[in-house]
C-alpha cells in the first residue's frame, strides 16, 4: 500500500482519522478501497474487513441518486474528482449493510502524489438524516406558517403577501385583477343548532367546493370565520362577475353531510376590482362594503362594488 494512500502511516493520523464521526476511505487509482475508518463503519455497517481491497465499483455500498439511480458506474463523483482533479460535494444515498436506504451527504478530494498526479481519491461521508429531518421540519413548519390547519387552504398571512404582489404587479404591468370575498350564510345558527362538528364539516366542504371552482392562477385563501377571500385575475369587471357567480353556484349545489345530518349551503359574495391606487386595506374595505350588502339584500347573493 502507498503511503500516501495509508492514513494511518503514524499513530497521530490513526487517532485522528479513526475517531472522526464522518465516514473516511481511501481509492487508488484503479478505485480499489485502500482505507475504510470507523465512521465509515458506523454509518454503512460494514467493517473494514468487508471493504478493503474491493473496489468501489463493485457496488458494495450501491450509491444511488434521489431518483434512484445507480451512481456506481456512469456518475460516481469520487471518479470524477479523480480523473479532473475537481473536489465534489453531493446528497446521495448507500446501502446499509442491513439492507435499507441511508441518506448522506458525501464529498470528494483528489490524492496527489509529490509530482502533482493524481494517485487516487479521498471520499469523506456523513449521515444526511439529521439534516433532511430538520430541512422537513422547516418545510412543514413554513407549510403550518401559511395555511388554514382546519381547511388546508392558505391562510390570511399567505394571502396578505399575494395581495401585495398582485397590486405591484398592477401598477407595474397593469395587470387587472379583482377581490371576492365569500362569507357562508346562516354560518352561526348551524354552529348554534348542529354544533361545532358539523360547523367545521361546513367550513372544509365549502372550502373544497371553492378550491374546485376557482381557476388557475386565483388565489383562494380562508380570511377567517367563516369568510373565504379570492383574488380574480380579472382585465374586466365581466371576468370578475363570472367568477363570482361561478363560486355562489357551486357551493350553492353543495351539500354538507356527516352522521346522517345533511344540509344545504350558500354563500353571499361580495367583491370589487382593483386600482392603481388601491392598498390593501382600500380594496378590503370596498369588498367588504359589497358583501355587508349582499348580507343586507337576503343573503345567497353578490354584490359587486365599483372603484370611486
């Protein structure tokens, strides 16, 4: 064995390289496994004496991607770092001894010789699940951040920050949008007579009726209550006036069932399309003036509010 392969020519190299937490081997240049320390043991499960002297290649650890496919081949990074010379740093997946699927992070180093040739590659690995746990973490927790737990749709904070890109937009690009906001009729005396069960039972199937009837490109989010708030892509106030429609007739062909009890539902809608000059509290209050009205007119009705 080389010396510039063996890690471990001296007792300080043996301590330190045997200890790290990391996985540590060593390849020559015909990818023949020179070295394998205890990390590398801990993390695969396979001892020193089932490594050294296979090579890479011959697929003991059987690196795959996240699509799952094999690594070992056509795209082994060590490999490539040692024919270009190039560190690497990638997310793959090996194969414990015991059979299943360990997530790690893996880099790549070329061993050079005192002339500069490279002589074979240095692979160091860690176990990736602590971080792909918390990166899951962090993702569900930005999901819980933004969304209604109850319903699954957005809630007000998401919908605030599209409000806000919709209006720059407008000014910018004049790209014409509207505000719908649906509040469910008679919300409180199915609460007051059903109870809460059945009143969150209301809440998610409207929510799902109003998920399938906005468009592609709408943002529906729960306002909160019993409200819902949609922002329309809407150049006229036709476009604006059809969506809303198309959400009071949908709903109204709804029906909420749980426990034998069924019930019919309707919404009242109010709505108005934006102005250059609007905020966000501006165009909320014109929306909300048509809605109290549409509530006022009897219910199950829209009531669409024209910029002053």
């Amino acid at each position: 064995m080389s010396d510039i392969l063996d890690p471990t020519d001296n007792e300080l190299h043996k301590t330190i390289v045997e200890n790290l937490a990391d996985g540590v081997y060593l390849v020559d240049r015909d990818r023949q496994i020179t070295y394998w320390n205890r990390g590398a043991e801990r993390i695969s499960g396979y001892g020193s004496g089932k490594v050294v002297g296979r090579r890479c290649f011959d697929n003991i650890l059987g690196h795959v991607d996240a699509a799952g496919n094999s690594l070992c081949h056509s795209a082994c990074p060590l490999a490539q770092t040692m024919s270009d010379g190039d560190p690497r740093e990638v997310s793959i997946w090996l194969q414990h001894a015991d059979g299943h699927r360990k997530p790690v992070r893996v880099r790549t180093a070329p061993v050079r010789d005192a002339w500069g040739q490279i002589i074979g590659g240095v692979e160091t690995f860690s176990d990736d699940s602590a971080f792909l746990q918390a990166q899951e973490d962090a993702a569900r927790a930005r999901h819980d951040a933004l969304t209604d737990e109850l319903t699954g749709l957005p809630n007000r904070r998401l919908f605030d920050a599209a409000l806000a890109g919709r209006l720059e937009n407008l000014v910018r690009y004049g790209w014409g949008f509207g505000l719908l906001i649906a509040d469910i009729d008679h919300f409180k005396a199915v609460n007051d007579t059903l109870g809460h069960v059945f009143g969150d039972a209301v809440l998610t199937g409207v929510a799902a009726t109003l998920r399938g009837a906005v468009r592609a490109g709408d943002v529906l989010a729960r306002w909160g209550g019993d409200e819902f708030a949609v922002l329309v892509e809407a150049p006229n106030g036709a476009d604006l006036l059809d969506a809303a429609q198309r959400l009071c007739a949908l709903v109204g062909q709804s029906e909420v069932r749980l426990a034998g009890t069924s019930r019919s539902v309707r919404v009242s809608v109010g709505g108005t399309r934006a102005q250059s000059d609007d905020s966000a509290e501006t165009i909320f209050a014109r929306a909300d003036g048509a809605l109290y009205h549409a509530k006022q007119s009897g219910r199950n009705r829209i009531e669409i509010a024209e910029p002053v």
